[in-house]
C-alpha cells in the first residue's frame, strides 16, 4: 500500500438539524425513522466527494458517463468508479468552536475501557480469569473494572481532546474533560406524512416520525462549552483541490452544512511519549524503542475479513492469537467490544444498494503484549488504517470513506 498523502481538515458545521439514517426497517405507517450519531464516515466520504465533482458540470458530466473525471487532478484524487484514487477520510470525529473563526477541538465518544462512575474516570483492565469462574473467549485475559464501588456509568457522554490524549498515554483522564452529549447536540424527531405522487395529496394513514440532531445547543440553565458544534473530517488526497470554505449537502434530504478548512495536527498518538513515535509512523532513534505493549483503539467502525479480529491476526498452534505485520509482531491478550453494526449504504453510480456488512463498532479496545519488530512501522500501518496488504475492490472502497481509523495508546 502506498505513502499516505498529508491530510487537510475541515470543520463542518450543519446550518439545519441532521438526519442520519441508521440500518433498522423503516417504511410503514406509523414507523419511527431511527437515526445513528456519530454518522458513519462513508456520509461525509459521499458529501465532500459529491463536492469536489459539482464545483463543474462538465467534471460532472464525464464521472456520469466514463467513470473517471476528465481533469487529471480530480481523476488523481478521485480514482474511478471501480477503483478509489488518493481520496480518504482519516479523520473524523465530532467537534467545537468557542467561537467564531476559531480552531475547533475534537471531540470524541468514551473508548470502551472507559466509563463515568459518579463524578471520577474508572478504566476497564486486562486481568486473568479467576479460577473456578467461566468465561467465553479464547483470550487469556479479561477486560475488568477497575473501580472502589459499584456504580452506574453515566450515558451519553464524550472526551475533550486533552481528555483523550491522556486516557491515550495510559493516565487517567480529569472529570472536567469529559462533556455531556447534550452540549454537542440535541434529539429533533420530526413528523412526516406520506404523499401520493400522482395526486399531489396526502396518503390516509401514512403518518411517521423521524429522529434528526440539531447541533450547537443553548440550554437557559447551563452556559453552552461551544458557540458551535459539528464534525472535524481530516481528509487524504484532496490538496487545493476543494476551496477554503463553502456548503455541503449532508445527511437524509440533503440538508445543508457549512465547511472551513482548519489547521489541527492530530498528534493524540499515546506512545509518542512512551517510546518516541511520531504521528506521521517516523521510527524512533535507537534506545527509545521500548515498546512492550499496547492498546489499539478504533476511532471509526471496522470492517473486517475474520469478524471481531482486525487484519493480520492469526490463531496459532498454542491456542494464541498472533499480530503479523510487515516488520512486527504482537499478540493479542484481551479486547472490549461494542454491540455489532452493520454498514452498509446506496451506491448513486451504480443505483444499487451496497453489501450489508458487519462491523466492530468505534471506541472498541484491543490490548497487545510480546510486541517485537519496529515500533514505527506499527505506527505507519494504523495510521493508514487496518487493511491488509492487498485490499480488494470493496476493501478498497470503504477504505476511502474512512472505515478502519484507528489510534494507539500506552498499555500501563
């Protein structure tokens, strides 16, 4: 797989309330059109895409017909229809401006091993099964809460970058770090009625309700964290080729969303500090590769080829579960995953729905120990997102709507 190019990133900022479709059955009357947030990275990989091709008709106008734009800088970007060009999502994640013109902060959902017990930051570790208990699983360890006192953990609630920079390097994050979803954004379920399209009137019984998001909350009771809310979405191939700033068609309806570009380095790598690695996958100097072991934490849905366990990983002889990468090894000890999505979507070029496919859920966590090799090429193939070596065609597809992101973090 090639370099990755240098990614430019855009704070968007929905102008109207967002709706996201997610993968339950909706159609009948009286149905409810449940919605997903944060939205799958394919929505914003269709929205600036979709862009790039209108600023031209005639850009336009050759995609439709040949599959491939005309421009040879778009088609550089773009690939064809078949094949993805340099254009990927690498980033995303929601986000705040304390107000306007300024840089926005990224904002994410709590990772798996994290939990809001009362007021203080409680992990989940890896720990060996006591005897006499059962346990399914193959793994020889277990994600365990490491906690004084039994509490519910507080729902709906998401990191600063500070935040996750901290729970990254193996620190436990500050109470004041966390943020509410309610800051960031608030349910909108709209009414809606069937229309006969013929007759121009409404359908008798035809009435549903869909759920959308409006962004950049004010709540009288509590000062707002932000003057706005939305997503920060890194993006690889694009260059100049989209302006500083303009309007986006985003989400079910084509509602509207405003974007500017924005200076951020994504530069929340945990084990930059633990052994010298640099965000861009630079090696470190010698004497600083001291890596043992660490956490791999998926910042976008995964799709991958064995289910539940990323591309590379293979069960070995003993029993273990074994990391082969291109100059490193690891093995994995323990993971905490969320409940099972399903990606899926509608292919516009091809007018036809695409493949229903299962997928680990952002924020899931998967523990490594017995690393060997080099630290920096670790570092360089997440960074280029978890595919295999050779991806194929649909492999290659989702890669470029930004399936597969994932960080690093210390293992303490």
């Amino acid at each position: 797989m090639s370099t990755p190019s240098p990614a430019t990133y855009y704070y968007v900022r929905p102008t109207d309330s967002l709706f996201v479709r997610g993968n339950l059955a909706f159609g009948d009357a009286g149905e409810h059109g449940s919605s997903q947030m944060p939205p799958p990275p394919s929505l914003f990989a269709g929205a600036f895409r979709s862009a790039l091709l209108g600023q031209d008709a005639e850009h336009l106008s050759s995609f439709l017909n040949q599959g491939r734009c005309s421009d040879a800088a778009l088609a550089r970007c773009l690939g064809s229809a078949e094949a993805p060009g340099e254009f990927r999502i690498s980033w995303l994640s929601l986000a705040g401006a304390s107000s306007a013109g300024t840089e926005p902060e990224p904002i994410s959902p709590l990772p798996a091993d994290l939990l809001l017990l009362g007021k203080t930051f409680a992990t989940l570790a890896p720990r060996a099964v006591q005897a006499g208990v059962q346990s399914a699983g193959d793994l020889p360890l277990r994600a365990t809460l490491v906690s004084a006192k039994q509490e519910k953990p507080s729902g709906g609630m998401y990191l600063h970058a500070k935040g996750l920079a901290q729970h990254l390097s193996g620190q436990h994050p500050e109470q004041r770090h966390g943020i509410a979803s309610s800051q960031l954004f608030v349910r909108d379920p709209r009414l809606g009625i069937g229309l006969n399209t013929d007759a121009h009137t409404a359908e008798e019984g035809q009435i549903y309700t869909t759920e959308g998001f409006a962004f950049s909350p004010r709540d009288d009771a509590a000062p707002a964290t932000f003057a706005s809310t939305g997503f920060l979405v890194g993006l690889q191939g694009v260059s100049d080729l989209m302006p500083q700033q303009g309007v986006l068609r985003l989400g079910g309806d084509g509602r509207s969303a405003h974007y500017r570009r924005v200076a951020f380095n994504p530069n929340l790598n945990g084990l930059a500090a633990a052994v010298g690695i640099h965000s861009e996958g630079a090696a470190p100097t010698k004497g600083e590769n001291t890596l043992a072991r660490f956490r791999l934490i998926l910042q976008t849905p995964a799709l991958f080829s064995q289910g539940w366990l990323p591309e590379g990983i293979t069960r070995q002889d003993d029993g273990s579960y074994r990391l082969q990468g291109d100059g490193f090894t690891a093995r994995l000890a323990c993971a905490a995953l969320g409940r099972r999505e399903v990606v899926s979507g509608w292919d516009l070029y091809q007018w036809m729905p695409k493949p229903a496919q299962a997928a680990v859920p952002a924020g899931s966590v998967y523990w490594f120990d017995e690393f060997a090799g080099d630290a920096g090429k670790l570092t360089a193939w997440v960074n280029a997102g978890l595919w295999p070596h050779n991806p194929n065609q649909l492999q290659q597809s989702r890669r470029a709507e930004g399936y597969n992101c994932a960080l690093l973090g210390a293992w303490n």
